[in-house]
C-alpha cells in the first residue's frame, strides 16, 4: 500500500463511490419504474425495455444482486479509506474514527441520498440503461445470488412469507385503475378521463338507476279509442312504443312507430288488430340488474328496449341502450318534453339552480358537484318526501348535507319543481 500513490488510492475510492451510487440508483429506479409503460414501450420492440421487464420479473434475484455488490464496494471503500488514514496518520484511534465518520458521510451523500433521488425522479429513463449492465451482471453473479437466496428463502419460509414475486403478481382493483385515469392529468384528455370513469361507475349502478319512470313513459293503450291511438302515434317522439291493453302493467308488446305510421300511410282503416299483428315481444329486466350486466344482455338478445319490473312484476320504468350509451359518454340524444333527462343542470350567477322533481339524484351530483344520499329514493323528489315524510302543501327548504332544496311547486302529489343553493349561496340564504 506505502508503494501505491495517493492519487492512485483517492482515484480508486472515487470509482468505488460512484459503482456504489450506481447500484443504489438503479435499484430505486427499477422499482419505481412504471411497469405499464414499459410493458407498452416493450410491445413497440424497446430491447432496453424487454430487459428491465426481464429483470422485475426476477425480482429476488434483482435485488440480492444489487445489495451483495452495494455491500461488498461500502465495505472495500470504508476498508480504503481506513487504509489510507492509518497509511498517513498512523494508528490513532480518533484518526481512524474520523476517518469511518467520512467515509460514511460520502456514501450517505453520494452513494445513497443523491443517487436514489435522481433514480426516483428519472426511472424509466435510468432503469432502461442500468438494465443493460444488470443482467450480465446477474449471470456472472449467478452463484453468490443463489448461495444468499438459499439462506434467505429458508428464513422467508419460517416466517411464513411468501417471495417478492408473488405480491408483484396481482392485479389492479377497479378502484385501483380508477385512481390510475384519475391521476393520469395531461396525459388522458378530459372527455376520454370522462368517460372511463363512468365505466367504472357502470359496475355499481342498476337500470334502475337510469331508467325512464314508469310516471314517464310514453306508452300505447290499445282500450283506447282508434282515434285517439292514431294521434299519438302522429305526435311521438320515439320509435319504439311500449303498447298495454288497460294500465301500464299489462304490457302485451312493442310497437315498431315506423311500420305502425306505414300502415296508416296505405290506408285509413286500421284497426287494433291490426297493430297487434306488428307487436313484437316485450322483452322484461329485473329493478336490480346492473347497467354493465344489461348493456351484456342487450348485445346478446339484440335488443334495445326493455320493461323493467320490481319483484311483484308491476312496471316500474324503461330502459334503452341509449340510456347506457348516454351513462357512459354523455348525453346525445333529444329527450321528450316534460321530462328530466335533457335538463340542463348547472349554478346560475346567484347560485341557484332550479329543476323539476324527477330529475335523478345522480344527475345532480354529477354536474352540480353535490353529495346527497344515493341508497334510498333516486330522484329529488323521492328524496324530499322520504324526509318530509307527506306531500307539502306550502313552499318549504330542506338542508341536506352543505345544499339547501327548496320546494317550489307540487303538482298531481309529487314536488314538480325545486330550487338548489350551492354551500355558497346557503350562507346568503341563512343570513338573510
């Protein structure tokens, strides 16, 4: 050692320093490594990121690999420099004390700290290039890995856990992939983030939840006068109608309007059995059936419309494959006037906003921001007389939660008309 320069030992210690820093930097740079994209940059051909996927698939041996050679260049570094303090300053103790508080304080500093910051912040683009020089590595290496790995193992398997490559195996939770697109910011424009969202929403809602209520569903009633059947086929504003003999739950088929309006074209003289003989079947879903589970149905059963029923079989609504369609994307289509679906809800400048009383809950909390209760009634309405427990006869406010719902109009006993304030605006009103 007394032949060797000092250049030569200072030198030597650095390259240590710097081997030590790159092992620590790219351990945390693999493990930060996002494995989505590399798997998408590996489908394109990237070799760099077929080898680090190679390497996280060995997770194990990865990381004995990577601690054995930390290990071994910490302890020949500290041994240099110890080396090179005796070598000038004897065998002083509070020498060769000084000298390990040193050698520790650089490899904090450059060997730890530093190096697996810049791996956390850069690990796709660190863990691409350290791949290359890590799995030659891991063969040449392949002997001490295992002989570690032999007694690690045994202890991992008296403490009952199971290797790192079994957890890394699992899969993402809905919720899990929900934070994925909630968190992917720019890189997910806004209407693309929107609507996989609403898929995601799509396993926990029910037609019920969307359908069109049974108080709204323009329907046939072939006891009707001919007449009168003739002119609401004229006026509809739908295509397809579901047609009853009597009330609403003695629903005997579907009306196709196209080929009903045909037959009025060729001839005047219609009678109910004749559009009888264009009645298709009606095809029935239970309240309970999930939207995503329904949209399966549809595209299975090629249909399009269906009769959903509680358990006692009384029509409770309907529901289409434009209204999953419209869960998922957004609102496209021209409801019919008098009811709810192609309101516009939004704040006005006072923060208020008015809507009528079979606008659904969920509407409201999508557009508005809002958070009321979704476990009981699903309209604004259902929700205010499930509180009042009776049918207001005078203008009255409820508080629920930081909104104020004030009733503004009832009608045929239901609350036709509602006015919103916005936790804003509720400070005005209770001031006021």
């Amino acid at each position: 050692m007394e032949t060797v320069p000092l250049w030569v030992l200072i030198l030597a210690l650095a390259l240590l320093i710097l081997c030590s820093a790159f092992f620590a930097m790219a351990e945390t740079a693999l493990m930060a490594a996002n494995k989505y994209r590399l798997r998408h940059m590996a489908k394109r051909g990237h070799r760099g990121a077929v080898t680090t996927l190679w390497l996280l698939e060995r997770t194990d041996k990865l990381l004995s690999l990577v601690l054995i050679a930390n290990t071994l260049i910490n302890a020949m570094a500290t041994a240099l420099v110890t080396a090179i303090a005796i070598l000038f300053f004897g065998h002083e103790e509070s020498v060769i004390t000084i000298a390990t508080a040193v050698v520790a304080f650089l490899l904090i500093v450059f060997a730890e700290i530093s190096p697996k910051i810049i791996g956390a912040t850069y690990p796709e683009r660190i863990s691409l290039g350290s791949s290359r020089v890590l799995k030659p590595l891991m063969s040449v290496a392949k002997p001490a890995i295992w002989f570690v790995n032999l007694f690690v193992n045994g202890l991992l398997k008296i403490l009952r856990i199971r290797g790192v490559n079994a957890h890394n195996q699992h899969r993402l939770s809905l919720e899990e992939l929900r934070s994925v697109v909630l968190e992917g910011g720019q890189f997910i424009p806004q209407k693309h983030k929107s609507i996989l969202l609403n898929l995601f929403d799509l396993e926990k809602i029910s037609v019920e939840d969307i359908m069109t209520p049974r108080s709204q569903v323009e329907a046939l009633n072939l006891d009707a006068p001919i007449e009168q059947i003739k002119l609401e086929l004229t006026t509809c504003y739908h295509n397809k109608l579901p047609v009853f003999e009597g009330e609403i739950n003695k629903i005997v088929g579907i009306l196709h309007v196209r080929k009903a309006i045909g037959l009025l074209n060729e001839s005047d003289e219609i009678s109910v059995d004749h559009l009888r003989a264009l009645l298709s079947e009606p095809y029935f879903i239970p309240e309970d059936t999930g939207v995503f589970e329904q949209l399966q149905y549809f595209q299975e059963k090629k249909e399009k419309l269906g009769i959903i029923v509680d358990e006692y079989g009384e029509v409770q609504g309907l529901v289409t494959l434009e209204d999953i369609i419209e869960e998922m994307i957004g609102d496209f289509t021209t409801s019919m006037p008098g009811t709810a679906r192609g309101e516009t809800i939004g704040w006005n400048a006072k923060g208020e906003c008015l809507l009528e009383g079979a606008t659904p809950l969920r509407d409201i909390n999508k557009k508005l921001g809002l958070d009321l209760p979704l476990d009981g009634p699903k309209t604004v309405n259902g929700l205010l007389l499930e509180l009042l427990q009776e049918i207001p006869d005078s203008p009255i406010a409820l508080k629920i939660g930081q909104c104020v719902i004030e009733v503004v109009q009832v009608q045929n006993q239901a609350i036709k008309v509602v006015k919103l304030l916005r936790p804003v605006a509720v400070k005005r009103w209770l001031a006021a």
